[in-house]
C-alpha cells in the first residue's frame, strides 16, 4: 500500500446532530404510563364442553401482571412438585426411620408450648460450666461392666422379678466400679463424656440393665460435695446423663406403640398396647428398688415423662410425691440442685402444673435456715469457702426454679414472693433470683420497694452491688414510674460508687449506665462517666475491664445521636483515653464512627465534632502498619473517607481547604483517604466556579490555583500507578474548567511523565490481570480532553499529542500485542476533530486551538503530516501481520482503519478513498470480518450517499463488496 496524504473531512456537528435525532411521532397517551402493569387476556378452551355448543370458548381478561418466569414453567414449579412427591412418599418411609427423631421432634414441641420468651435449659448450661470451675483435684467412680442379670420371662412371680432386680443392682456394689483420684476439671468432664457414651452403647447393645447401673452410678455422685465449688458444673455434666438416659427410654415405650402406624403426639391411653404397658411398669418398679433416695430421686425424674403411658394423671400425683421426698436430702446445696431438675423435668412435660412448682420453691425456703447449720459452717470451712461465694452456688438452681415459676405468672405472684423475702429477713440471694426471674414490668412497676428491700438486707452473706445490678438489668427493659426515677438512680449509684473493688465496680455500673442513658440527659451520663473515670483509673484498673467499658460505649451511643450534645461531655474523651490497647482503641472508635455515617445526616461544621471526630479518627489511623491487613485498611479507610463527605463550611471554601490539609497531615498512610481529600478538593473548585458563574476574581482564582497545588501536591504520594494517572487527569481537567491553564498544562505532563511506569500486570480483586486494557482506556480519555487543551506557546505546535504518541512508541507493551496500533488508531479522530473550524465540544472561558490558530494553514499542514505518519505507522504493522499470517488480527485492525477513515477522512481524495476500500478488501480476505457487521456498515454507508455533503460515497460503495466467507 502506497503511502497517502489525509485529508480531514470538513463537520457540520450541528447539522449531523439534527439528522441523527428521531422524528417526533404524535403518541396517544390515554390511559398508557410504562411501568403500569400490563393488562393480559387469557383465552382458554373448555374441555368438557357440550356437543353443540354455541360457544366453545371462555375469554377472559385478567389484572394480574403476566410472570414471564411462571409462564416459562408452564405453571408447574420445580420445588412444589418436589415438595409434592417428597409429601406423597412420607406414608411409605420405613418405620425405624420414622422413629429415629421422635426425641428430637418432641423436643423441638415442647420448647413450642413453653414459647419463645422462655430462656431454656440449654442456654444456662455453658454458662454455668464457664462460670463455676475449680482447681481442686475430683475424683469419680467408673462403671467397668457386667452383662449379668436379663430380665425374668412374663411368667415369673412377683417376688421372684423383685429379688432379681435387687440383684441386678446390688451387682453395682460388688467391685464393678473404680475409683479414679486426681482429676482436673478437665479429666473429669472428659470421663464423664465417657460414661454416656457408654450409657449408649450399652443401650444400642441392648444392655439395658447395664443403662441403669450407668445412671445410678452417676446420679450417686451429685450426692459429693467434697469440692463444693465445682457443684454446679457437676450438675450440668450429670443430669446431661440423665437427660440421655430419659430419652432412650420414652423413645424405646413409644416405638413399641408405633407399631403398626406412629403414634400421635396428643396419643390416650387406648393408643397404648400392653406389652408397652408392661415395660413402662417395669422400668418404675426397676427404678423404685433402689435403696438410696438421691438416685432413686433423679432417675424417676428424669423418666417422669413415661408416666404418660400408664394412665392419665401419672404425672400430676408423682410431681408432688417427688417434690415430698426431696426433704429427706439433707444437704440444703443438693436439695435446691434436685429441686431444679425436677422443676426443669416438670416444665417439660407438665408446664400446667405450676402448682407442684411453687410447693418445691416453698420447701426451699425452708431449707434455707440450714444454711447457718454447724455442720455447712464447718464444711465451708474444711474447703476454705467463704460465705458469699458459698451463696452463689445456689444462684443458677434459685434461678431456674424461679424462672419457672414467674413464667407467664401473674402479678400478684411477686407481690406474694416480695413478702416471703421479707419474713426470710430480705435474704439477698432470693431476692437477687426474684428480681431476675419475673418480668421487667413488674419489677420496674415495684422499683422503690424494691431498693428498700436492698438497703435491709444483710451486706456480708450477698453484696449489694450485686442486688443493685440485678434490678438495673429490669429497669433497663422497662420504665419505672417516672416520678421515681431520679430517686432509683441516686439510691443506685450510691451503692455503686462505694464498691471498692474495680471489677465488682465496673460490672454494676455498664448495668446502670444503660438507665441514666434512657432517662436522663448529658449532664447526668457525664457524671457517671466522671465516677467510672475515677474508679477504673487507679493502677491502671481499666486494662482488665475493656468489656465493660466497651459496653459502656455501645449504650451511650445507643441513645446519643446529636453528636454535637455527646461530644460537649467533658468527661467522654477523657473515658475514651482509658481504651488503650490498641485493637480494642480501634474497635471502640470504628463503633462511633459507624454511629456517626449512620446517624449524622447533614453535613457539620461543628469544630466540637470536627475535633473529637479528627481525635477518633486518628485514633483508628495510627493504628495501621506494616502488618495490618488490606482488608482491615480498607474498613477503617471507608469509615474516615464517611466522616470527611460529612464536612462542609458552606460558602466559607478557604476554611474547607484548611480542613482538607489537616486531614492530609493526619492520614498519610491510607491511600484511599488521600484519594477521597483530592476528590474533595477538585469538587470544592468546581463549587467556586459555579458559585462565580465561571467569573473568578483575583480572590477566588487564586483559590482554584491554590486548590490545583494541593492536588498536584499529593498525586505523587499515591502507591497506584492509576489512581495517580486517573486524578492527574480529573484534576487537570478541573484546571481547565477554572481557566488555571498552566497548571492544567502541568497535570497532563505529569500524567504523560509518569505512563512508562505502568506495569504490564496489575493485582485486581487478589489476581494478577494485564494492565493493557486499563492502560487503553485511560488513553483514549486522555485524547478526548486533548482536544479542548489549548498549546503552550512555548513548546510548539500539538506539543501534548506528540509526547503523549512518543511515549506510547517508546512503551514496552506485551508480545503479539496490537495495543500501541490501537492507540494510533484512536489517536486520528482526535487529530481530524483539531482540524475543524468549531469543536465538537470546548470549555467556557478557555480558548482552545481552533481560536489560537483560527484555521492556520501550517496548523492544519502539521495534524495532517502527524496522521499521515500514524497511518504508515498501522499500515507497516498490518504488513507485518500478513506475513506473520496473524490474519485475524490484521482484518479487525484493518475493519477499525477503515472506519475511522469512513468517518474522519475526505474521501473525495483518491488516495484516501482507495485506501479505504484496500483496507475493507483486506478486513474480508479472509472473512473473519462479522457479516452483520459488514451489512450495516454498507446500508450506513449508502445512507450517507443520499446526503448532500456526503454525496461521493456513491462512487465507495460501489466499489466495496461482501465477500462469501468460503
């Protein structure tokens, strides 16, 4: 191909603007509106119409809007038919499958009936377990095994199935035990895991007398208080047995009756056959035959639920009976403990039957004058206990019981409960499960009589911090009378302030801060901030109370949103200043933050806010080093880059400006915060300029000036090589917008200055990507503003243009890539639209080169020299391509020549146009050209022949032609 001289095709962009438009066509409104439902007409045929008919057909129109995903179905959903078969199928499941989750299902039940509002069993377990723990050495007595002793047949006497039974379980004292000494708290549980698992095992197997000796074994150890710390936990661990122990055997009565059909849950005693009569009754004659009452006791309990199966009011007469014989125990710690497995087991299966509950809770108060015995009182003191902590031991079985008792109870109940607290002389630690077992309401209705009952109890057996505490957990939930309210909290806090050890200190007054938050104002929440200050500073106390003050935070910043009123509390950043490990320092702070974004809708100039949030803030990002994680940066990047869009000094801009610099100061090290400051700072010159109308005086263009130098200034400091090419060139865009040309001059050599170092791969989203798309695109970006940049007067003609093509030239770009080709071809629109008389587009105030040359000539002789070597340079790579017989990629870069010349170049030229149709013969050679793609072009084309200034494209294209791709 010979070389050509270009020529630019001569615009009319107006005139090509109003042919493009569409021609307006009268539309008839009515009642059409584009997102109105649409109205669709069902037509079905009727199947079962008669012979004769005059009509066969039903039409009927419908509102409902058409579901084109339902109507792809063909009305049958995929997951309702499989639901369907799954449902059709159940009757055919076997029945040992069926029976497999009746434990679980029940289970699921009962916690139904009890409802959602009850906290069951199973969330008190891990806390107990964390909660009560020892360093003593335990001891524990493992089962070895026998397989003596089965059942006697149906048809032995009476007397002679009580003997074998006794034999069976006197076998358990007849050296089928060990002892095992010396276990940690760990062991211990560890060995208790085994036992139940060999209770199962044993069951599997079919050793069901086995079973039992497993959990009597067990049972008999809840009986041991000789490390009397660790009862409660022991409990927890025993009664999980039990609870097995339970399960295996109502599962095992209720499958005997599921035969040949299951049966239901609300079941009679008619659904029940005899023979699981039978092994009911002799589970219960097994149980009764043994000799100690505490195991007796538990294994009865913990099978009360097969009472079901004997006759209606099994349950209701055993409850009481049980509850009887718990006053044999003489230990008061084992009796509450007994007395809350049973209350739990009756809430199970009986949760009506409150009465038994409430005679077991009034036999516990009697127990209690046990407490002063000589014989506890030497105990305690054989094991070192003293009587506070001895005190709590009873607090998760008092609890419970009373848990179950408040449930759903009326009101009067805790009037009832309140007097017995006060004939037992206010004993602190009922009055302590009182106050948190029954409802919030009531017990906020009754706060005054409440405090009085504190203030009379008796400091030494149960603190009062802890009573104090217990009742600010309610009157946190509910509302005292209001009248009351600055009375509770001075009563409260007087307690509370006098408690001289932190901890304690600390875990009442989190409890109380939540009150004085929700009912009073920032002087009184300052003043206990003032009080926790004074008490957690000395000898640095707040170090091992990060939680508590934590919570402190959280329920401040729950109720204070005007973060104007949280930050005039002179005592909150001094409270703040305690949080001195750094990850939780940060984590404190990116929960006020996250407060803030939230909570803070109108931008603030506020210096109060500005400068705790600046204090808060750089808080969070002097936290980040080395090896702090990109995610964590981008977490704490996002909440400051919040704070900063919440910013604003209104029409005062110098004062913005200021900010921003401070702001730079103080987070150097996030990138993103740097980006989002230049953001901030292009977007305040653009404000300047619409507020001067695009008339700066001396003043303010000395402010865009100043505002492009902040920009220039931290551009350099960005780590990304096209964070930094992106702002470079917003920001000389920007510039330019505000008349400040040399420095937009400066933005855009910068940008050119800086592109050899570009990586040829880039990390995106944790992978490794090729840069040259992102590199392309950021090229032809840079073009189009080009075109309204005007040239330097000192540095020659296109000056811009022609060092921006040196440094794509000189660029080390991929092998077998056709990118810098590609940048040449996008570089000759740009260049024809240099050499039209008026500008596609041009910026108000800034004269571009269509005024500074005026269509010189020698201005138009040097863009046409520049296209004419950027076309040698793409035709010598196409020839380079056909020998390399890289043919696919020569047609599309010779397609994409031929395009721009189509809609750049004067085709009235020879030269030009014989090009043009070299290089569509070329793009179809060897027809990897789109056929689509080719028949639009020709109908464009032909389209653009009918046009007066157009005209010549007759005679182009008569000479391209479609080739046939074989």
């Amino acid at each position: 191909m010979a070389a050509v001289q270009w020529h630019s095709r001569v615009r009319n962009y107006e005139a090509e603007l109003q042919r493009c438009r569409p021609e307006a066509a009268p539309l008839e409104f009515g009642d059409y509106h584009p997102l109105k439902p649409i109205m669709v007409t069902d037509t079905k045929t009727r199947r079962g119409a008669r012979k004769g008919s005059t009509s066969s057909s039903s039409s009927s129109s419908s509102s409902v809007q058409a579901d084109p995903l339902s109507s792809m179905l063909d009305g049958t959903d995929p997951l309702s038919m499989f639901a369907a078969a799954s449902f059709s199928e159940a009757p055919a499941m076997s029945h040992s499958a069926s029976t497999g989750d009746l434990g679980r299902k029940k289970k699921e039940k009962d916690e139904e009936v009890m409802g959602a509002d009850f906290e069951p069993w199973s969330l008190k377990r891990g806390e107990i377990l964390a909660r009560f723990t020892t360093t003593e050495k335990l001891s524990i007595n493992l089962f070895m095994g026998s397989d003596k002793g089965k059942a006697q047949s149906p048809g032995s006497g009476v007397s002679e199935k009580v003997r074998t039974r006794l034999e069976e379980l006197d076998d358990l004292e007849e050296g089928s035990q060990r002892e095992l000494l010396n276990l940690s708290q760990q062991d211990y549980a560890n060995r208790i895991e085994e036992l139940n698992q060999s209770l199962k095992e044993a069951w599997a197997s079919d050793q069901k007398v086995k079973a039992l000796k497993i959990v009597i074994q067990c049972s008999k150890l809840l009986s041991d208080t000789s490390v009397i710390q660790f009862y409660p936990s022991k409990f927890v661990l025993i009664t999980d047995i039990l609870d097995t122990f339970g399960g295996l055997v109502y599962d095992r009565i209720w499958t005997m009756c599921s035969d040949p059909r299951p049966l239901p849950d609300s079941f009679t005693l008619e659904d029940v056959n005899d023979t699981a009569k039978e092994t009911c009754l002799n589970w219960f004659y097994k149980i009764a035959s043994i000799r100690e009452l505490l195991p007796r006791l538990y294994v009865e309990a913990a099978i009360l639920k097969c009472n079901r199966f004997l006759n209606k009011t099994g349950i209701q007469v055993t409850l009481p009976r049980l509850t009887a014989m718990i006053r044999g125990i003489g230990d008061p710690l084992v009796a509450a403990y007994t007395r809350a497995y049973l209350c739990r087991i009756g809430m199970e299966v009986a949760p009506h039957l409150k009465d038994s509950l409430n005679h077991n809770f009034f036999d516990l108060l009697d127990t209690f004058r046990q407490i002063s015995d000589e014989s506890i009182q030497s105990q305690l003191a054989l094991q070192r206990v003293e009587m506070p902590e001895y005190l709590t031991l009873y607090s998760p079985a008092i609890n419970w019981i009373l848990q179950c008792i408040a449930y759903k109870a009326p009101e009067p109940l805790l009037t009832e409960m309140m007097e017995r607290c006060k004939k037992l002389g206010n004993n602190a630690l009922l009055l302590n499960s009182v106050m948190r077992a029954f409802r919030a309401e009531f017990v906020a209705a009754r706060a005054t009589d409440f405090i009085g009952m504190i203030k009379d109890c008796d400091e030494a057996g149960f603190p009062k911090h802890l009573l104090f505490g217990s009742l600010g957990r309610s009157l946190a939930c509910a509302d005292p009378p209001e009248s009351e309210r600055l009375m509770i909290l001075n009563e409260a806090w007087k307690v509370v302030t006098k408690v001289r050890n932190p901890q304690d200190y600390i875990n009442c007054a989190e409890i109380w801060v939540e009150f004085t938050c929700r009912h009073f104002t920032k002087r009184e929440v300052n003043t206990v901030l003032a009080d926790i200050i004074k008490h957690m500073t000395p000898d640095r106390a707040f170090e091992e109370a990060y939680p508590q003050l934590q919570s402190v935070i959280r329920k401040i910043l729950t109720y204070f949103h005007n973060f104007s009123v949280l930050f005039s509390m002179e005592r909150f950043l001094p409270f703040l200043d305690m949080f001195q490990k750094d990850s939780v320092r940060v984590e404190v702070c990116r929960s006020i933050m996250e407060v803030f974004i939230k909570h803070q809708v109108e931008p603030t100039r506020d210096p109060v806010i500005l400068n705790a949030m600046l204090h808060i803030c750089k808080a969070m990002h002097d936290s980040v080093n080395a090896l702090t994680l990109d995610d964590e940066k981008r977490s704490l990047a996002h909440l400051i880059i919040g704070f900063i869009r919440m910013v604003s000094f209104g029409r005062d801009f110098e004062q913005q400006l200021s900010f921003c610099v401070e702001a730079r100061a103080t987070f150097c090290n996030l990138e993103p915060v740097l980006m989002q400051l230049i953001q901030t700072v292009n977007q305040l010159a653009m404000e300047t300029n619409r507020v001067m109308r695009g008339s700066h005086s001396r003043k303010t263009a000395a402010f865009v000036r100043a505002c492009a130098a902040y920009s220039f200034i931290t551009i350099p400091s960005l780590s990304s090589i096209f964070s930094r090419l992106s702002l470079y060139l917003l920001s000389g865009q920007v510039a330019l917008a505000n008349q400040c040309l040399s420095q937009a001059d400066a933005f855009l050599k910068a940008a050119v200055s800086i592109l050899p170092e570009v990586p040829r791969s880039i990390s995106v989203e944790g992978k490794l990507r090729s840069s040259e798309s992102f590199l392309l695109d950021f090229i032809n970006n840079f073009l189009s503003t080009l075109l309204v940049v005007p040239d330097h007067p000192e540095h020659g003609v296109l000056y811009l243009v022609r060092g921006l093509l040196n440094m794509v030239q000189d660029y080390t770009w991929e092998e077998n890539s056709d990118a810098k080709v590609r940048v040449y071809i996008s570089a000759l629109p740009l260049l024809a639209a240099m050499s039209q008389e008026t500008y596609l587009y041009s910026i108000p105030k800034v004269d571009s080169n269509e005024t500074l040359y005026g269509g010189d000539p020698k201005f138009l002789s040097e863009i046409n020299k520049l296209c004419e070597t950027l076309i040698g340079q793409i035709l010598d790579h196409l020839k380079v391509l056909g020998r390399d017989e890289n043919t696919r990629r020569q047609g599309a870069l010779a397609f994409s020549l031929f395009g721009i010349l189509l809609a750049h170049g004067d085709l009235r030229n020879n030269k030009l146009s014989q090009l043009a149709v070299n290089l569509w013969n070329l793009s179809h050679k060897h027809g990897y050209c789109d056929t689509r793609v080719s028949v639009r072009t020709l109908e464009y084309i032909k389209h653009q022949a009918q046009q007066p200034d157009t005209s010549h494209f007759t005679d182009v294209v008569h000479r391209l032609a479609l080739q046939s791709r074989t």
